[in-house]
C-alpha cells in the first residue's frame, strides 16, 4: 500500500466516527496547545528579561553599594562616593567610561501638574554613551552643568508625556523639590527595567544633587568597557581600585552577562518545568487515543478479517490503524498549534505592553512529542489489530 | 492440478482436549473443475475450505496452489497467495458496510502490487458482468442479499485468482436468487475459471462437476454429477411456470 493510501484508508476510518475522533482530536489540541503556550510564555519571559538587562547597555559592569553575600544587605548604607567613580575612570588600564548615579524620589511639578514617582538621577554627562540612551530633542547634561552645579534637567519620556502633553518642554522650567529646574533635554523612550519604569525619571547634574539633597552616597556606578573581552579583567582590576578604600563588603562588582546567567538559569528551569506539566495534559490526551483506537480495533474486528482474507498483510492493518493514531495526533497538533496563535494575539490585544509571541521552538517540540504520542500510544491497537486471527475476525459479530 | 490436498489432519487444541476436525484428507482438482464438498455441519468441510483458502494451517499434511505448497508459508505470503491465487465468496457476503459495491470490489487491489492504472475499469467491468451495472455506487444495506452476493463474485474475480472458494454461497439468500448466483458461479466455470463450493444442499451441489462427501473428517464417498443441473434453465423454468399462474 502506498502512504496515500494508507491515510485514505486511515481518514475514511476516522469519519465514520465523526464525533468519536473529533473528541480525541480535542483532548490532542488541548495538550498540544498547552505546550505551545507555556514554552511560549516561558521563553517570552526570559527574552523580556534579557532584553531588559541588556537595554542597560552593552559590555557594562555594575558596581553596587554592597556584597550580596553580607548579611545587611537591605540596611547598608552607600559607601560608595563620586571620587571612587572618578578613581576607576582614570586608574583602570582598559578603555571605559564610568558613570555613577545618585536616585532620589521627590514631587516634581509643571505649573498644576505634579508627579510624585519619577526618580531624579544625579548623573554625568557620559551616561548616554554608557547606557546606550539617546537624547530625542536637545542635549543632555555637559561637564559645564556640573562644574557650575547648574540647575538644569533632562526629562524622560514618561515626564515629558504626562507633565507637558504635546507642549515643547525644551527651555521650560520643571520644579523639583520646590526648586525650579531648566529642561535641556528629553531622553528617547527606553520602556521597564522589571517594574520601574525608566521612562519616569529626570536626569540632573550629580553635584547639583550632592548640593540640594545633601548627599554623596551613590547607588551605582556604572562602567562600559569599549571591547566585550575587556569584561572581565577590567572588573578585577576595579575591585582592586575599590579595595585600597572600601572594605571587601562594602561593594559588589557584577557584570550585566553574570546577571544574565542568573535569569537564563531560573527561567530556564521555568520553561522546563511549565513544559513538563503541559507534557501530562499531551500524554492524557494520547491516552485517549489509545482507548479510543482499543475500541475501534474491537469495532472493527470483521473488516480486519475481511480486508485479511482479500489478502492484507499484518503489515498493512498496522500501518492502516498506527496511521489513523498519528493522523488523530497530527491533526490535533495542527489545530493545538492554531489554537495556540489565536490564544497569542488574544493575550497580546488585552495585555499590549507584553508582547506575546509564539515560539517556533514550541511548536516544534509541541509536533514532535504529539506526533511521538500518536505513534507510542497508536502501536499497541494496531499491533493487535494486525495480528487478529483472519477465520477468528471473519467470524467475529 | 490447480489444487492438490495430501492427507491433511487438522486437530484443534481446547486446553488439554484434542479436537480432531481432520482426520487425513487427500483431494485433487483440476483447472476448469467445479468441485462440491458437502457433509453435515461438524464434517469438517469449513475448516477444509479455510486450509484451502490459507487462512489456517493444517496440523499435519500438504496442500498445494498450482504446484506451490503453501502449508509452509509465513502469514505474510499466505496474505499474498490468498491476494493473488484465491477468490473467496462467503455465505455471509462479508462485505464492508461503508464502502460502496465499486470500493468492496476493488479492495482486492488495494492488497496488490500490480499496476493501478485500470483498476476502476476493470471492477467496472465484472460489476456489468455480474449485473450490477445500476448498483455501482450503492453500499451493501442498499443491496438485496442475491446482489450483494454478485458484489462478492466480482471482488473474488478482480485479480484473476486460479480458484473461487465459495462457502454455502447461496445460505443466505432466496432461492431464486441462489439460482441466479449458481448461473453466475456456471457461467464463471463454463469459461474455465475452477470452482471449489461447500454446501451442505445436495440440489445446489447438483450444479457442480463433481461431489465430494465428508463425515467426521474424512471423505466418504466421491461422485461425479452425471446429470448437471443447469441453473439457467432452471430459472427460465420458473419464470414460465409464474408467467401461467399469473395469466
């Protein structure tokens, strides 16, 4: 028998049970979506997340106030200050630019409107370069801003949306903390970094913040390495920088690929396991297909016989009925996957701020492993199918 | 010799009871025969006829297919002897219900290695052939059991098989139309085709050439029919005799 015969002959068997296959079609869709979805979730996290961390920038290392490992993480104090941001600038031996960065979160007001989220970065004016931030409309802060202590302030798209609302900001007066800021700048749109919004943040000139909050404790510094090979040593060489003035706990050097593991690690552990607990509801649906392909063998004991007497091989009734389990498996792999895009552009119309997309990798495991459950669980029936007795499955009524 | 049975036992095993069904039977039948094999149910003459038709094994014995044994072969070619060398037609029609009487007449093919480009034609043609020619596309429910029965002859000539092994092919149906079915089964022979029938209705196994008596397992007794019944004139017979009662 050639295959388009065989899956004739499969189909044929299928529709006479209209209802029956559809059914167990339906248990396949559900699994097979299942999987689709949730690898898709789980992947989609991760690339959300990697994508966040990357947006920091390229080839950069963090450095924090303190080591994860001490105890008193939540209660340190910043012991780090801008002169230990200007030390690894002009002692560390590889090419990098180093901007450190002071958060307060204070009111900031433009005439009625005020905003009580946006964060003020004391900052340099290299972050745009360290960060990988453009400017969208005037210039960001200039080392003049800061040897003056001027009090002027780049806004981001956040600020600028919801204080100004179409009114060119530029050259408009921002008040922060009851003091009035000139606006130089905005900043494009950079989006989340986990649940804070970069975009709700007002950039001004670190010594002007060491001025009017009264402060020097950073909470970062940030360092970019012009060669991603540079990373490493370029770290080692910074916690010795730091180390001749801090204590081994007081700061913490970590590069953006090490936070990266950490996230690949957990997420990939989630997609793992979603994509077990999914697998259970492909392998109940394969279960239905060997029920289902049980009672239909049994149905159909008398066809057996007389396709066997016309001269059907062993061969050809397994092929015939191992056919018919796949095709249930295959369709409902088909349809799972359907299912699955139109449950996607569902997720992504309610929820527009995640943008929800299927993996081609899901789909390809969601086929593999349907198409794997028709046949395992598809063999069994049509083993006993093809070796029924010819006179017994004649006879059979 | 079309056909050659060799002392042929078959002994069914239930648990630890021994059932002989055949105690050594030797037959011979030659091409363009019409063989009839009678005995009371119990005889033997089913399972005889399913060791012919290679869907069962002899204990012990030989049977061979136009000089081929076949009591050692696999089930694999067993399937490709009955495919190719045997033209069943059983008294139960056995027919697929789904499939018109064009499909069950083709299902043969499906089985076989030949080429497939005249298979429709030619199911068509042994559909005329047997007179069916306005039933083609009907399935067997719709069928009356005389036609059904003409499907089956079809589906056994579709791969021009050496012999036809027709088991009580007229037990389930009236006897006008067992007429026409032994007319049809004549007709078949008169052109050459060897014809193997098991029937336990002596009239019916008058149409044959010859008849072969089984009892316990064993042949009893052979004849030659010396009078043969031609099922034609049997039928125009009747129809003469309803055309006078009706006028």
């Amino acid at each position: 028998m050639t295959l388009h015969e065989i899956t004739h002959l499969s189909l044929e068997g299928l529709r006479a049970n209209r209802l029956r296959s559809l059914l167990t079609v339906l248990g396949v869709i559900i699994g097979v979506s299942a999987i689709v979805l949730l690898i898709s979730l789980s992947l989609e996290v991760r690339s959300q997340i990697t994508g966040t961390i990357k947006s920091l920038g390229s080839n950069i290392y963090v450095v924090s106030p303190a080591n994860p490992q001490s105890y008193n993480v939540q209660f340190v104090t910043s012991k780090l200050r801008p002169k230990h941001a200007k030390e690894i600038a002009q002692k560390n031996s590889y090419n990098v630019a180093v901007t450190p960065a002071i958060f307060r979160t204070t009111i900031v007001k433009y005439g009625k409107r005020t905003r009580s989220t946006t964060v003020i970065t004391g900052t340099s004016p290299n972050l745009p370069y360290v960060r990988d931030w453009k400017v969208v409309r005037g210039r960001f802060l200039e080392k003049s801003d800061l040897v003056s202590n001027r009090k002027v302030c780049v806004i981001g798209e956040a600020v600028n949306r919801d204080l100004f609302r179409g009114v060119d900001a530029i050259g408009r007066t921002l008040v922060i903390n009851g003091r009035n800021f000139k606006i130089i700048g905005i900043m494009e749109r950079k989006g989340l970094f986990f649940n804070v919004n970069l975009d709700d943040q007002a950039f001004i000139p670190i010594t002007t913040v060491q001025k009017f909050f009264n402060t020097d404790e950073l909470n970062f510094i940030t360092v970019k390495v012009s060669n991603a090979k540079h990373i490493e040593p370029s770290m080692d060489e910074t916690r010795k920088i730091l180390a001749k003035h801090l204590d081994e706990n007081d700061f913490h050097v970590q590069s953006q690929g090490q936070t990266l593991d950490v996230f690949y690690q957990i997420t990939s552990i989630l997609t793992i396991m979603l994509g077990a607990i999914a697998a259970i509801s492909l392998v109940v649906g394969g279960i239905g297909i060997m029920n289902i392909m049980t009672v239909a063998v049994t149905e159909r004991t008398k066809e057996i016989g007389i396709r066997k007497a016309v001269g059907a091989k062993d061969s050809d009734i397994l092929f015939q009925f191992l056919a018919e389990a796949i095709i249930i498996s295959l369709m409902g792999g088909l349809v799972g996957i359907a299912v699955s895009y139109v449950a996607a552009y569902l997720i992504s119309s309610l929820f527009p701020t995640f943008h929800f997309s299927i993996s081609y990798l899901a789909v390809m495991v969601a086929m593999l492993f349907a198409f794997s459950m028709g046949t395992f669980f598809g063999v069994y029936p049509a083993y006993k199918a093809a070796n029924l007795d010819p006179i017994t499955a004649l006879h059979y009524e | 010799m079309i056909l050659s049975v060799r002392n042929v036992v078959k002994i069914y095993e239930l648990g630890s009871i021994k059932v002989p069904a055949l105690r050594g039977v030797s037959l011979e039948v030659e091409k363009g025969s019409f063989v009839s094999i009678m005995g009371p149910s119990g005889s033997g003459k089913s399972t005889l006829m399913n060791i012919i038709g290679c869907l069962d094994k002899p204990t012990e014995g030989r049977v061979e297919i136009e000089g081929i044994e076949t009591t050692k072969m696999d089930r694999s070619e067993l399937a490709y002897v009955r495919n190719k060398k045997i033209g069943f037609v059983f008294q139960s029609f056995n027919l697929l219900p789904r499939a018109s009487a064009l499909a069950n007449v083709m299902l043969p093919f499906l089985y076989s290695d030949q080429p497939k480009n005249h298979h429709r034609d030619k199911a068509l043609k042994l559909l005329r052939s047997v007179g069916l020619e306005n039933r083609i596309m009907h399935k067997p429910n719709e069928l009356s059991g005389g036609q059904k029965q003409r499907v089956a002859i079809a589906r056994a000539l579709v791969n021009d098989p050496a012999i036809i092994l027709a088991d009580e092919p007229t037990g389930n149906i009236d006897s006008r139309s067992g007429l026409e079915i032994m007319a049809l089964l004549q007709q078949l022979n008169d052109k050459g085709m060897t014809i193997l029938m098991v029937t336990h209705d002596h009239s019916i196994a008058q149409h044959s050439r010859r008849i072969i008596h089984l009892s316990d397992g064993r042949i009893i007794r052979e004849e030659i029919v010396k009078e043969r019944k031609c099922a034609l004139k049997e039928l125009e017979k009747q129809s003469t005799l309803e055309r006078e009662e009706m006028s």
